[in-house]
C-alpha cells in the first residue's frame, strides 16, 4: 500500500511539458504562457484625463473657490481618441473627455462638479469653440492626470513566461496588441469506460446494465483542469476489446481508463497494459479509490501515452482524478502543482473511520456566523454518486485518526466555492 502522495509523485514522473503552440487570445484563459510577453509601448500611450472636465494651466485656478471662482476662456473640446491641434494658453481651458489625451499647455484638469458646467450644448468630438467656464475649486499640479506609462513601460516585462492565463492577463495581452498568445498546448485526454454491464447514456438499460457515468465526469474534470476530453466509448471485459480501444486512444497525451482494477476484473486491464507497455498496480491508503492502475503504453510514434486506470466505482474515479489527474495535468499544462485551498471547519456530522486508510468525505462547506462549517452532502458509499455532485469539497481525514466527532475541527480541500 503506498500514500497519496508517493501515488502522485510517481504518477508525476511519467508526465513532462507538453510543446508551446499560438492560440488566439480568445482561446488562451487556462492555459500558461509559454514567452513572456514584453511591452513595445507605453500604456497609456500619452498623458490622458482620468476625468470629464476641463484642461487648465493649474496656476491659472489658484485661490478659486465658490465664492470667488475664477473665469477661463474655453477654446476648444476634445472627446476621448482625438488628439488636440492647439495649446492651452494662459487663462484659456479645454473641455476634455475621460482617457482624451492632454492638450499641449495644460498640467491639470479640473472635473466637471467643480466648474459651472451644467446644461451645456453637447460637445463636439474635437475642435475650437468660444465659450466661458467658471472654476469653483482650486487645481494641484497634475490633478486628474493619468501619466504616460503609469500602467505599463515599453520594455518592460508584463506578464512573465509560465504564468497561469486568468481573464485579467487576457485583458493586459489584449491591452499590449496581442491577438496571438504563445501558450503550452492543452493535453488531450483520452477516456475509456470498462465493462460488460456499462451502456452509454441515450440507450435503454437491459436488466443487470447501468449507464456509463464516469466518462462523464472525467471528461468534464478534464475540460475544468484545462485539458481537452476525447470520449473513446466503452471497452467490453476482454483482452480483445480493450486493445482494440486502447489503441484509439494512443494519439492522446494521456489516456484514462475507468473500471477493471479491482481485484476481480484487473487482469483483463492488466494483460492489455502488459503486451503493450508498462504497468504497476496499486493499493493507494486512501478512502474512497483504493485500487489504482497507473502505467504507460507505447504509441505507434514511439512515444510514451501515460495512463491512469481510475477504479470503477464513480465516486471513486471522480475522486482518484481529482488526486491524481489534476496534476499530471497542471504539469503537462506547465502549470505550477498547486494544491486545491483548504479551509479549517466545524463538522455537524460524525465522520467514521471504518479503516486507517486517509478519508476524503464529501460535504457542504458554508460559511456561518463567520465560520466554515462542514455537512455530510450525503452517504459515504463510494457507489453513490449524488452525493459528490451535492458536496463542494472533501474533507480529509488522516489515516489512523479516530472517528471525527461532531463540534470537531476538520480540514476540508475545496472543489468548488460556488
Ligand atoms: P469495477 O472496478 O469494474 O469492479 O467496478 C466497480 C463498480 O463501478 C461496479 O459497480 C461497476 O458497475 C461500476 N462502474 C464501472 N464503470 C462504470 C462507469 N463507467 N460508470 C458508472 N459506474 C461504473
Ligand atoms: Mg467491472
């Protein structure tokens, strides 16, 4: 029996990088960066208003106030992507949008809640008028201005190579030209089903059949991890069948099989891994998914196809992918290893150990009165699928503790905050 740990850290060797490509921007959110990505520009590129209102020599406002405003000359407006042709000259002002570009003269701006602008004719994009505005407030040097460069530096590095693409990056690569993104490929992840008794989804059941349901939440596991699931059907329990899907699955960066690892059924998956590559089984000390295959099969090309061989239990191939899929994943994405967040809660339930195998116990995670506390979403049958789809996150429980009493602080890895 070897710990979750030694599973992963074995699992890991076999997993490498996968090679960078260029993706549209669009398509990127997930994936890392594979070349940092370096400004050829200063953003913003000029000095622009942070404000609507209007464009003065500060000089020109001292000592204005509501009682005393001080009077300047309007000569011209400027929206926002308009460049201004004339200057600001002393005792003269600009009627300027949020994000226009400075006009030559001024060095503050005062917004429009400070002048008399109210019920004024709508401007023009960008011109000369002849109007007045009185100043009720006093402007420091500089107010109200965004700087050129303030933002981002032309040669600088923005985003550095092997950072995990979140939807701000997508919005600064966007903000840096970028309409193309060098990334590291997503793995695409091929997912068997196993199993005489096994029917996709859509087909009736005949007596003593159930519906496939692992490949289902694998592949979605595998689409949320950032990878790409290709679906290659359900394998009947012989030596024939599963070759001959296996094999379908060898173009793949990873294959994942589910079902025909426990002790009964294991020879069938044990016999297919031993003619075409390599295969260790083991018992992993953990609660649910004790069974686990893990091997790697070699592809027509010569490469090495890492496979996991999940247990077939659904809450138990959920889980076990969850463990060990995740980060072969993250590795294979370049990504870093990090774990799920876990946080301290008050369980309600008593959470039993009938073994000293590490539990991972499905519950709801709320956050009450200021503190996390967890429920059992349900039964802890590893054939009971409901109640992982109700649970936000497991609760780990080490091996050879005692029963969990209720009122207890435990440790629960989260899988979704939502
Ligand atoms: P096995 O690992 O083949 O002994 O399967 C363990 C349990 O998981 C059995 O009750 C199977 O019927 C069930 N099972 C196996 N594969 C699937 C699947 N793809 N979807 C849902 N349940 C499955
Ligand atoms: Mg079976």
């Amino acid at each position: 029996m070897i710990s979750v740990e030694e599973a992963r850290r074995r699992i890991l060797t076999y997993v490498s990088e996968l090679a960078p490509e260029r993706r549209p921007l669009l398509e990127v959110a997930g994936q890392t960066l594979a070349a940092s990505a370096v400004a050829s520009f200063n953003i913003p590129p000029l000095d622009n208003t942070a404000m609507d209102g209007y464009a003065v020599r500060a000089a020109d406002t001292a000592g204005a106030t509501e009682d005393t405003p001080v009077q300047l000359r309007v000569t011209g407006e400027l929206a926002a992507g308009y460049v201004y042709d004339g200057r600001v000259e002393p005792g003269c002002a600009v009627r300027i949008m949020t994000g226009a570009p400075m006009p030559a003269g001024a060095d503050a701006v005062v917004p429009f809640e400070e002048t008399d602008e109210t019920g004024r004719a709508a401007p023009s994009k960008v011109g000369h008028v002849e109007s007045l505005v009185r100043i009720f407030k006093a402007a420091g040097l500089g107010a109200n201005i965004r700087r050129a460069g303030e933002d981002v530096r032309a040669g600088a590095e923005i985003v550095p190579r092997g950072t995990v693409l979140r939807p701000a990056h997508l919005g600064v690569l966007a903000s840096l030209g970028m309409a193309q993104v060098p990334v590291i490929r997503r793995p695409v992840v091929a997912i068997l089903s196993t199993g005489d008794e096994i029917v996709p989804p859509g087909q009736p059941l005949q007596p003593g059949q159930i519906h496939d349901s692992n490949a289902y939440t694998v592949a979605a596991q595998v689409q949320r991890f950032g990878g790409i699931p290709r679906l290659l059907g359900i394998a009947r329990d012989t030596i024939e069948d599963m070759t001959a899907k296996v094999h379908e699955g060898l173009s793949a960066d990873m294959l994942v099989t589910s079902a025909g690892v426990s002790r009964g059924d294991f020879d069938v998956v044990k016999e297919v891994l031993r003619r075409e590559g390599e295969v260790d089984f083991w018992t992993v000390n953990m609660r649910p998914g004790k069974p686990l295959a893990f091997g790697a099969f070699r592809a027509p090309d010569g490469r090495q196809v890492p496979h996991l061989g999940l247990p077939g239990n659904p809450v138990s191939s959920a889980i076990t992918f969850e463990l060990f899929g995740r980060p072969a994943m993250q590795k294979m994405m370049g990504a870093p290893l990090i774990d799920r967040p876990v946080v301290r809660a008050i369980t309600r339930d008593r959470l039993r150990m009938t073994d000293s195998r590490r539990f991972f116990a499905r519950c709801t995670v709320t956050l009450e009165e200021g503190r996390y506390v967890a429920s059992l979403s349900g039964s802890q049958s590893s054939g009971v699928l409901t109640a992982l789809a109700r649970a936000n996150g497991l609760a780990v429980v080490s091996e050879g503790s005692p029963d969990v009493q209720p009122g207890d602080e435990i440790t629960v890895m989260m899988l979704d905050w939502e």
